[in-house]
C-alpha cells in the first residue's frame, strides 16, 4: 500500500497536480513544508517590527495610514500561512512557541534595525520587492494550501513594494539630506536584502530535495539573481548607488554580475546573534504574555457559548 501511495505521489508531482491536505503525502515532505510554511509566517509576524517602529513618526498623515495598512497586511499574511501549516497536521501553538524559544528561524532580514523614514520606503521596495520574486515563484509549490494562500499574498505584497518605491521616488527628489538618508538606508540594506534568498545553491541543504518535490520552483541562486537583474535599474532611475564595487553588466551572460556576500554576516544572524534578534524575539515574547487575559477571556467565552447551545 504504501509504495502505491508513494507511487501514486511521485505522479501527482511529475504532472504538476497539487497535494491536497487529504492526500497521502511522505512523512518528509510534510516536515518540510511545516518548517519553511511556518518560517515564512514567522517572517510575517516578526517582519511587523521593524515597520511599527516608525508608526508613530511617519511623516504625514497619509504615510501613517499606509503604513499601518501595510503592517496590518502582514499580520493577515501570518495568519493564512499558519493556517496552511496547519492544514500539515502541526498546532499552530507549537510552531509559535518553538519562534518564542528561538527553536524556528524567521527571515534574517528582520533582524537589522530601522533607524530612518528612508528605512521604511526601502523596506517596502527592496525587501518587499526580494518577498515578492521569492513568493511568485512559490505560486506554483506542489501544496496546494501553500501556493493559494502565496498568490494572494503576491498581490498584497506587489501593493507594498509599488507604494516603497512611490516614497523613495519622493525622497530621491528630495533635499540633499533626504537624498543622503535613502543612499545610506539603500547602503545599509542591500547585502542583507540579497541574503534573505538564502545560501548559495552549494550550500543549501534543503533544496535539492524541495526543487525534486517543487516546493520549490527556482533555486536560492536564481532567484537573488533575478532580483538583482530587476533592482539595478530602479535604483540607477533613483540617482542612487549600490555599495558594490563588484557590480557590473555581463553582456554575454544578460546578467548583473554581483560581489560575494558576507556569509559570516549570515550564519550569525541566523545563530541569533543579529543586531535585532534579541529585541525582536523579546517583543514576540512580551506581547505573547501581555495577550494571556485576551486568550483566557477568549477560551472562557468560547465555552460558555457551547454550555448554552448545549442547555
Ligand atoms: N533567513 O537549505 P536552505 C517577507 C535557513 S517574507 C533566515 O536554502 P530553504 C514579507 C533555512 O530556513 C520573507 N533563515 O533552506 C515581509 C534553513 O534552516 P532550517 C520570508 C534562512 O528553506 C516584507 C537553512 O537556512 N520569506 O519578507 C534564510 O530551502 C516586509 C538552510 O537554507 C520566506 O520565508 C534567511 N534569509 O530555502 C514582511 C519565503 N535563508 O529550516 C514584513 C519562503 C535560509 O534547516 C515586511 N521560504 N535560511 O533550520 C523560502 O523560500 C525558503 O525557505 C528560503 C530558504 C529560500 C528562505
């Protein structure tokens, strides 16, 4: 039976028809999509972070509503990817609190600090805009659960990156000092931004097997560079630089040729030891505590209505 079931898989994959909830999966196929669902909804969460920090200094009134729009978006992209992981079989308390204890990774990207308003538009267009060429890519994951809840996130995410790049437009045409603080957010987060695609293909241990499975469709090292291909020229239409002395135009390849990032940088960011990962963690932590009333309420409501249905 069992060799049927995996039989009856491997087809489903080869023709490109989804795996549904129901269908007999591998057991490591299931654990695999529960880690990378749940990273990519802790990313979301944790990714609100850097964002509200600035919620209270946006500069006017309508970059505030935006902003927060924009943070609400994704909280709404946590929930359905916990929701799709859930339909794996995890609990969703489980996999929040292993984030809590610093057992499940989230983007490294969240883990440098927003120090400026440029910061804000950077995020929206180049950290967005790396989410938005990873996550078209995943529309097409063989689970089903996963590549729906990702097209609707796509076009959510598509939103963020145009408005990112509608206040950097504005900053770059903007006083000398405004100019100055969108090349030094732009200095600051481009090579983290190229991380957060992951390790270059030699060293990815996860994806191998997720290409064969087409959780993945397109390989750590593809991707970065189709985002380096699409960026390059919005940030010369800004009169901006890319701190890359290595940066350079392969006509033969049709490619950006790019210097070597910083994987020591990466590794220990991922160890947890980032400029934000402490602060990050501890903020998760702290709200997870100060919503215990709201849950316990929750929970005792819950029960009451069932004790009156019941009656
Ligand atoms: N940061 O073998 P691989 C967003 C880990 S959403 C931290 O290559 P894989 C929206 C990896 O998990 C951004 N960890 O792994 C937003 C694995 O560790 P493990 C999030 C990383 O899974 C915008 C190990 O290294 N997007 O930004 C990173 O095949 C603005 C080995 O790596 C997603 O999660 C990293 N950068 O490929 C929100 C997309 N890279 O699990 C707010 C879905 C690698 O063995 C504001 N995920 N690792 O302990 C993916 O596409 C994949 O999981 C990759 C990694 C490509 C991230």
């Amino acid at each position: 039976m069992n060799e049927q079931n995996q039989a009856n898989f491997e087809a489903k994959i080869e023709a490109d028809i989804q795996i549904e909830p129901k269908d007999w999966m591998p057991d490591a196929y299931r654990q695999n999509l529960i880690r990378q669902v749940s990273q990519h909804a802790h990313s979301e969460v944790i990714g609100m972070l850097p964002e509200a920090n600035w919620l209270t200094r946006a500069p006017t009134l309508k970059r505030k509503a935006i902003l927060l729009a924009k943070i609400q978006d994704e909280a709404g992209h946590g929930l359905y990817l916990y929701s799709a992981a859930e339909t794996l079989g995890c609990s969703r308390q489980d996999v929040y609190q292993k984030l809590l204890d610093g057992k499940m990774k989230y983007s490294s990207i969240f883990n440098y600090p927003s120090l400026s308003w440029a910061d804000i538009g950077v995020i929206g267009w180049l950290v967005d805009g790396a989410a938005i060429v990873n996550q078209v890519a995943l529309c097409r994951a063989s689970y089903g659960p996963y590549a729906r809840a990702m097209v609707k996130i796509c076009k959510e995410e598509s939103f963020h990156q145009r408005q990112g790049y509608e206040a950097v437009t504005v900053l770059a045409k903007g006083t000398p000092e405004q100019k100055a603080m969108l090349q030094d957010a732009i200095n600051r987060f481009w090579w983290p931004v190229l991380m957060m695609f992951g390790p270059n293909d030699s060293d990815s241990p996860h994806s191998a097997q997720s290409m064969a499975w087409k959780i993945k469709r397109f390989s750590n090292d593809e991707l970065r560079q189709k985002f380096v291909d699409n960026t390059v020229p919005q940030v010369e239409a800004l009169g901006m630089t890319i701190p890359d002395v290595d940066l350079q135009w392969d006509q033969s390849l049709g490619h950006y040729r790019f210097g070597e990032i910083d994987w020591k940088e990466f590794y220990q960011v991922l160890k947890g030891e980032g400029i934000c990962n402490y602060e990050r963690l501890n903020a998760k932590r702290k709200a997870w505590e100060d919503g215990e009333w709201v849950r316990t309420g929750a929970m005792a409501h819950s029960q009451k209505q069932k004790t009156v249905k019941s009656a």
